[in-house]
C-alpha cells in the first residue's frame, strides 16, 4: 500500500536549493523525492521502500486533446488561455 501524500510549501535560501535539485538530478529523481527522503531520515521515520510501479498510472495517456496551433499548450499556456478567453468573449 503506497503512503498517502501530504501537499506542503517550504522555501530553501539559494545554496540549499542547489544542493537538493543537485542531488535530485544526480539521482535522477524528483526534488519532492529527495527533500522527502532527507527529512525522513534526518528525523528517523521509518518509509515503506516500495515505490509505485506502473500499475498506479495507468491512467496517464488515457486521453487526448485537440491542442490546435497553439501546441504544446503545456508550454503555451498563458497564450492559450488568452486565445480561449478572447473567443469567448467575442461569443
């Protein structure tokens, strides 16, 4: 059973910040993972070392949207979005 996540915000100064995205790239993992794994450690709690496998996201690739001539929109966003609100407007 994979452990249920708590969303929080933290803030690092500018030397911290490189040191865990540092380590994250070197491991080729997520900062999330790292800063999780850190502080888990530092305080001794003990994790579950089963990590998910593909089976939880069997829902990523599920669909598809019709980006049009703003794709990607992952990278395009605020000009979709404007796009989309002018349309709209116009009616």
């Amino acid at each position: 059973m994979l452990a249920v996540m708590k969303r929080t915000q933290i803030q690092f100064d500018e030397e911290t910040y490189a040191a865990v995205r540092k380590r994250a790239y070197e491991e080729k993992r997520s900062i999330s993972s790292v800063v999780r794994d850190v502080v888990a450690e530092t305080l001794g709690v003990k994790r579950s070392t089963k990590r998910p496998g593909l089976e939880q996201f069997a829902f990523v690739g599920a669909g598809r949207s019709r980006q049009g001539k703003l794709s990607p929109v992952s990278e395009r966003h605020d000009e979709a979005l404007a796009d989309a609100l002018w349309k709209e407007h116009r009616g």
